[in-house]
C-alpha cells in the first residue's frame, strides 16, 4: 500500500477529483464513503426477559427464556447469566455476553440466526471517509501539496 502522502496524490490525480477545488476535494475524501466497508463499533446495549420476547417474538423469545433456566440448573456460568438477565439485563455489547450467546448456539437453545440478531442490538454501522480508511490526514493544504504544490 503506498504511504499516505502517494495514496493521496494517487487519488486527487484521477477523476472525479481532478477537476475540484482542492477545498472541495477535501471534503469529498473526508465525507463517509458507503463504498468502503463499514466501521463496527459496540456500544452498552442492556436488555432484560421483554427483550429477548420483543426481539425474537414473544413465543420463541419465552421459548428461549426458559431453555436457558433448563440449562442453568447444571451450569453455573449460565445461572449466573440468568440472573443477570432478571436483574438489570445483559449487555450485548460485553464480550463475556457475546461469546455466551454463542455458546447458546452450540448448546442449541439460540439458533445461529437468532444469536447474530440479539449482538446486532449493540453494534453500530458507519461507513469511513477515504481519509479515514487509509489513515490520511486531508486538508485543502494536503490535497494542494499532493497535486504538486510548493510548500
């Protein structure tokens, strides 16, 4: 990959760019970009038992409930789920609570399906700027000196 300041006067040289005012030329690169792929941030996302039923339906959500009181009688990580669970909620952003939810799968409680949707609670989609996705601080002076102006 070609250091920052040759990716961006590779980039400013090809067209739509070449024909914008370096100020403008800026703002493009530095604007989220869907072409690119998204950035996923997690964020703090608690949900108690009317969670889990508004998320996954309330027949299948109960379903889900109760299996995983079934399986907390012999496992203690689970119980202790559990309990979070009735008392406050969980957090489908932590990775201890992630990592539950597959194991869920494995123990067939979840479907894998249904595990993706209860993460995607606390996921968070942007797209990047170019700028951003390269690591390329752009400014109307950067894009200036990138199309060969003096400094």
């Amino acid at each position: 990959m070609p250091s920052g300041n040759a990716a961006l006067a590779t980039k400013v040289a090809a067209p739509p760019l070449t024909d914008l005012p370096d100020w403008r030329v800026a703002e493009v690169l530095n604007a989220p970009d869907p072409s690119l792929p998204p950035v996923v941030t997690l964020e703090q996302t608690l949900f108690g038992p009317a969670g889990i039923m508004a998320i996954l339906g309330p027949e299948r959500g109960a379903a889900v409930l109760s299996a995983i009181e079934t399986a907390a009688a012999d496992n203690p990580v689970l119980y202790w789920v559990l309990y979070i669970l009735k008392n406050g909620g969980v957090d489908t952003g932590h990775v201890f609570i992630r990592d539950g939810l597959d194991n869920l799968v494995a123990a067939s409680v979840l479907t894998a399906a249904e595990a993706e949707t209860l993460k995607a609670t606390a996921e968070r989609r942007r797209f990047p700027s170019w700028a951003e996705h390269n690591g390329v601080e752009v400014t109307a002076r950067s894009v200036g000196l990138a199309r060969g102006a003096k400094e």
